[in-house]
C-alpha cells in the first residue's frame, strides 16, 4: 500500500484525487539558470489553488548539513524552523483544471528508492504521464527567445518543441534518473530543459520562468497566471538594454552571441553555438558586473519607494 511507503507519507487523504492527471515537477537541484524553477514554482504555489497530497520524509532524503532549515530566533528561544520539503500537490489551473505538482528540493540520499516511490505514487494515483522542467546556462544571447531541448519518450513532442538535440554526457540530477525509469515502465515522460543566457544565470530571469510555463501550457493544456512574469520581464530587459548602452563590453558580447546564433541556426539548426574569438571579458565577469548594477538599481528603487512612503 502506498500509505505504508518508507519514503513519503499520504496527507488530506479525504482529498479525491482523479485518476488520469499530469504530473507537472519542478525540482531544485545542483543548477536552476536565472531561477526558473524558482519562478515557476512560486507562480503555482503562490497564484493557484492546491492541497499537499504527499511528503516526502526528509530524514530518508535530505542532507540537513548541506541545506540546513532555517531557524526563527526570538529573543531567548528557538520558536519555530523552516524545514526544506518535497512534496506533491493536486492543484487546479486558473482554468480550474486539476493536475498533480512534484516540488521541493532534489533528494541528496535513495535516488533509486525515491524514484521506486514516484512509480508507486503513479499507480496508487492513476497518474497518466509526467513532464518536468529545468534551467542550465547556455551561450544564447537575451536577444532572442529562451531556446529548449527536449528529452523523454514522446517523439512527437520532442519533434514539436526541441531546438538543440545534443549527444554528450551530462552532470545528472533525480530527474533524469526519474524519467529514465519511468521510460523503462513504459510510462509517458517529456523533460523540458530551459537554455538560459550563461551571463544572466544567476540572475533572477522572468524569460526563463514564462517560457517554461507557455511550454506547460502548450504541452499540457494547462493555464497558468504569467502577467506579473511578463511585466517583470519588461522591466529586466529594459535594465539589460540600459547596461549595456553603458557598458561596450557587454554589449560586444551580445552582439558576438547573436551574431553566432544566427550563423549557427543558419547552418544546423540550433547547434552548440560557439562565441567568436573577442577580447572581451568571460560570462563570469560580465555575470558579475550585471548583477551588481541590477542589485543597485533594486536597492535605488527600494530607496526611492521608502521615500515616498
């Protein structure tokens, strides 16, 4: 029986769950480019109506010595923490449409076991396929939409959406142990993996987190609220556009990403795409630069905000 699982515990049990749903799951892991996962999961959780249907036990998964939870001091005593936390949700869209939502930290320990445990979920639910997201950084330039690649095993949908289909070895995280499993199950599983701009990967980066909830939608028919995404991702670009009017340096950069991105995409669709040789400084750098300029300009704007106040 489910209930009786080591890994993870049933919760509002009297929660009709139908069967049939997607699961949708947004893991925190080594690497999450310009926040998306982030973004998209403080969209859902934030904007959508859900119920917590399963936790996951973080003293079967979870390094505490590595992601230590967050204690609430006052004055004299230790009155609450802050626990890191896997979970799954039912939530429904703005449409009212239900869907399951896999979220939380990427388990440190029982990587084979924890995936056992999502198939046991699957089939104690019902659950018709999963899709996940992640975010790497990538040498494309904020210029251009944020590009994806595909992976799983439908290849309609990998033909559908995917623009760079490497052959390479890769650092790898739960879910791609998860989707490989699921594979082998004959379980339907898609992996949209968001290429961001490698010089805003640190940076909290609205694009990113849009492109990965129109994915969703477009792939699972789902709604999702992304205006207050999209009005910060106007004002981000418009911050990008005015660094680089003060800074030659990043604006040689973009210009040397753009210019190999259309020459790539020309050639091969979209291939590994190389930046030209330049005396310019490496992503780091630049990374570094800009987000100290967009630090200060949300400190400014903060100032401002308590003046006026």
């Amino acid at each position: 029986m489910a209930q009786q699982n080591n890994l993870f515990t049933l919760v509002n049990t009297d929660v009709e769950v139908p069967e049939g749903l997607h699961l949708l799951a947004a893991i925190s892991g080594f690497t999450d480019a310009g926040s998306a996962m982030q973004q998209v999961s403080q969209q859902i959780l934030s904007n959508l109506d859900y119920e917590t249907i399963a936790v996951f036990d973080n003293d079967e998964l979870l390094d505490y010595r590595s992601r230590r939870p967050v204690m609430f001091f006052e004055q004299d005593h230790i009155e609450d923490y802050q626990p890191a936390s896997l979970s799954l949700h039912l939530v429904r869209d703005e449409v009212g449409a239900q869907f399951l939502f896999l979220n939380g930290y990427e388990p440190d320990f029982k990587w084979e076991a924890f995936a056992s445990s999502v198939e046991v979920l699957f089939s104690y639910f019902g659950i018709r396929d999963m899709t996940w997201l992640h975010a790497i950084p990538f040498p494309i330039p904020h210029t251009r939409p944020v590009g994806v690649t595909v992976s799983g095993n439908q290849k309609n949908v990998i033909a559908k959406y995917s623009e760079w289909k490497p052959r390479t070895q890769v650092p790898g995280n739960i879910m791609h142990l998860l989707e490989f499993r699921l594979t082998q199950a004959d379980i339907p599983s898609t992996g949209f993996v968001l290429l961001v701009p490698h010089y805003l990967s640190d940076s909290e980066y609205p694009q990113a987190a849009v492109s990965g909830l129109e994915l969703i939608s477009s792939h699972l028919g789902l709604v999702f609220p992304t205006d207050e995404l999209r009005d910060e991702g106007v004002a981000f670009t418009r911050r990008i556009t005015q660094q680089m009017s003060e800074n030659q340096e990043l604006s040689r950069m973009v210009e040397s990403l753009e210019s190999s991105f259309q020459s790539e995409k020309a050639a091969n669709g979209m291939g590994a795409v190389k930046p030209r040789e330049r005396e310019i400084p490496d992503a780091d750098e630049i990374a570094a630069e800009l987000e100290g300029y967009l630090a200060s300009h949300q400190k400014n704007k903060l100032e401002n905000d308590e003046d006026q106040d």
